[in-house]
C-alpha cells in the first residue's frame, strides 16, 4: 500500500549504483518508503563478486524481515551468493514475525524457495531495480502485481511444445538456482505444481546437463505442466527448443514457452506458490488466488 516501507538488499552480487540511482525514484514514486540496506551500497572487500561477507548479507536480509515498518523486502540485483547465506538465516525468528512480501528473481531463487519451505509464503520473481531490464513496462507489471493484482492474474505464452491443461502451485524459477539446491535444506520440489523455468548464457549442453540432474533426482515427479520463459543467450533457439522437448517432454504434461519472463526487457512478474492453471490452448497461464497472501 502507499506509505510502506520497501527495503532494497543485496543477498548476492555487488549492486551498479548508476541503475540502482534511476530505480529508486520509480519504487518512491509508487508511494513507497524505500530503505537502502548496507550491503546495497558495499562489495566485498576480497570476493569481489559478492556484496558483501556472508554473515553480513544474512544479517541485512533478517534484519530487513523482523523489521515491522518493513512490508515488502526487494532484492536489488542477483548474482551470486545467496545460497551462501541461507544457512545463516534464523528462520525461527523470521517464521515468528509479521509476513512480508519477498521479490526478486535469477540468483534469488534460491531464496524464494527458502522462504516458501521455512515460511510458507508466496514470493514474486520479478524483474530487479538494479537491473538493466528493469525498464518501464516491467517495473509496471511489478507495481500492478503489488497493488493491483486483479489486473495481472494472466500471462500469456506463445509456443506449444507439449498440448493441454494443468493446475498446481507454481513452483521453481531460474534453472541454474534450482538445480544446484537439489539435496539442501529448504529446497522445494515439483510435485503437484506446474514449473516455472528460465535461465541466461547457458550453453545448450549445461542446460541439457541441469535438466538431467532435475530429471534423475526425481525432482520432476509429479509435476502437472510447465511454462517456460526467456533464455536469453542460451545458444541456437531451435537447438534449445529441440532440447527442451526431448529432455521435459517425456513427463507427458503441458509444456507453454515463451512467456517472457526472466533475463529480458519487459519481463512480467510471475508469482511463486501460487495456485494457477495452464492451457496450453488459449496459450495462457492465469492464477487463481491473489498473488500475495
């Protein structure tokens, strides 16, 4: 709502300040109260690829949590490292507190999955402020997502690898993130829930690669469809296509590409943990309880 507090934190990579400096005023001109975590504004001093050490990004993003002015806690950009720091998240603390509205998407997966198995929330995968596809229509999508859900229950997919209709709980975000939580705490498998996949400069053969982990861990089991968005940079678009189909297609579900979402301008927001129907058809997904809840 207009008036509440938005905390930026950095739980993975160091955070560009040129585009974290142009989000900001978009975020506050919604009504919200934006608060700069400190890790937003550091790099490690030695791991130069992550914001901060690992304790401190845990302590940003708990603090941030157990805030009760806080409403809705935002990643400022992916990366790497999150998955660094979930184990030094005090999960008992943030289950004891006041729900609060997690967003953020590509490295951040692992910790939608965190807070959905620990908390029993639902979590936006949505485009990031220091991000250079956090461009008009995507900030938009997000706002809408936040304030006017009842605006944004459909997306819309154009390419059908597998036919047909599926409900279930949406599960999963980028490839890499997922795949290399198979056999942690606080990783959440497929079962009874249609998939939510993308990912960015993976070669074909890795995604080949990840998706065999996915497939032999049993982590597909159970599945009811699967909706695929951008894979910017991932190689021949056809080679992939031809590899998703061989690799997902065997599990007999729905299979809808081209959704949009992730690594690519103008990325729609895609709710986690949600209740949704595919139909492969009307080359829609659209969710069927409010978004945040």
């Amino acid at each position: 709502m207009p008036g509440d507090t938005l905390a930026l934190v950095a739980p993975a990579g160091p955070v560009p300040r040129e585009l974290l400096d142009a989000a900001i005023p978009v975020l506050e001109s919604w009504g919200l109260r934006v608060r700069v975590g400190a890790c937003v504004r550091s790099r490690h001093e030695t791991v130069r690829y992550l914001s901060a050490t690992d304790e401190q990004r845990a302590a940003e993003f708990t603090e941030a949590w157990l805030d009760p002015a806080v409403h809705c806690v935002f990643a400022a950009r992916g990366g790497y490292g999150t998955m660094r720091m979930l184990d030094l998240v005090d999960w008992p603390s943030l289950r004891a507190a006041e729900p609060k509205v997690l967003a953020g998407s590509s490295d951040i997966t692992a910790l939608h999955e965190a807070v959905n198995v620990h908390l029993g929330l639902s979590t936006l995968f949505s485009p990031m402020p220091a991000s250079v596809n956090f461009d008009e229509f995507a900030a938009e999508h997000l706002r809408q997502t936040l304030f006017e859900p009842e605006k944004v229950l459909t997306l819309a997919g154009t390419d059908v690898l597998v036919p047909g209709r599926a409900r279930g709980t949406l599960v999963g975000g980028n490839l890499s993130l997922v795949a290399a939580g198979i056999g942690t705490p606080g990783h959440r498998p497929a079962t009874g829930g249609i998939v939510v996949l993308e990912d960015v400069t993976e070669e074909v053969y890795r995604i080949d690669r990840m998706l065999t982990q996915l497939l032999r861990s049993g982590w597909f089991s159970g599945a009811a469809g699967i909706v695929l968005g951008s894979w910017s940079r991932c190689g021949d678009p056809a080679e992939l296509r031809a590899l998703l189909l061989e690799r997902l297609g065997t599990l007999g579900v729905p299979i809808l590409g081209e959704f949009g979402f992730g690594h690519v301008p103008s990325a729609p927001t895609v709710p986690l943990g949600v209740e949704a129907e595919l139909d492969t058809d009307a080359g829609t997904l659209t969710l069927l309880e409010p978004a945040l809840r």
